[in-house]
C-alpha cells in the first residue's frame, strides 16, 4: 500500500515547538496549497488546507517561518487514536523556488 504526498504549500500558521508526553519534539502547523489541475480535460482550480506536523531534529531546527512556500514529502494519518482527522507527517522539506 502507498500513502506518499508531495506537496507545495504555503505556511498558514505556525504553532510554538512543543513536547510529547514522551519527550519528542512537535511542530504542528497547517499549510494551504492552491494550484491548477486538469480533470476529465478540464482546468481546475484545486485549493486546500492541511493540518501538518514535523517530529524530532526537524522540528528542532525548523529554518521557516509562516507565509513561505515550502515543497514537502510525507504521509497522511488521522490525528490520533480518537481523532480520524487526517494529518500531514513531513519526512522531507525544502524551501519551494519556483
């Protein structure tokens, strides 16, 4: 099964560097991505808002700051245990050039 995004977004908002429980570093924020597609030959103009969040060295040292545009690589799970809303778990980063 595959569960792989590649995204270009920009950062909505940033939340503050938290903790786990467990003592791992969080950084939740949400990103908004606007683009334009072709569907059944068609344009069409797909916008969206997801929920995302980077864990350990990247949170850490996490270099961005909201209203830039970022190109990323991760997965998609639900939030947690009782929440199924789905989340975006960053893997990879860069800043997006253009």
């Amino acid at each position: 099964m595959n569960n792989q995004v590649c995204l270009s977004a920009e950062i909505k908002s940033l939340d503050d560097l938290r903790y786990t429980p467990a003592g791992l570093p969080i950084l939740q924020m949400w990103l908004s991505h606007e683009s334009w597609q072709t569907e059944l030959g068609e344009r069409y103009l797909a916008k969206m808002e997801i929920q995302a969040k980077a864990l350990g060295d990247m949170a850490l040292n996490w270099p961005y700051r909201q209203g830039t545009m970022i190109e990323i690589i991760g997965f998609i799970a639900q939030k947690g245990v009782r929440n199924p809303r789905p989340i975006l778990h960053i893997q990879q980063i860069n800043e997006y050039k253009g």
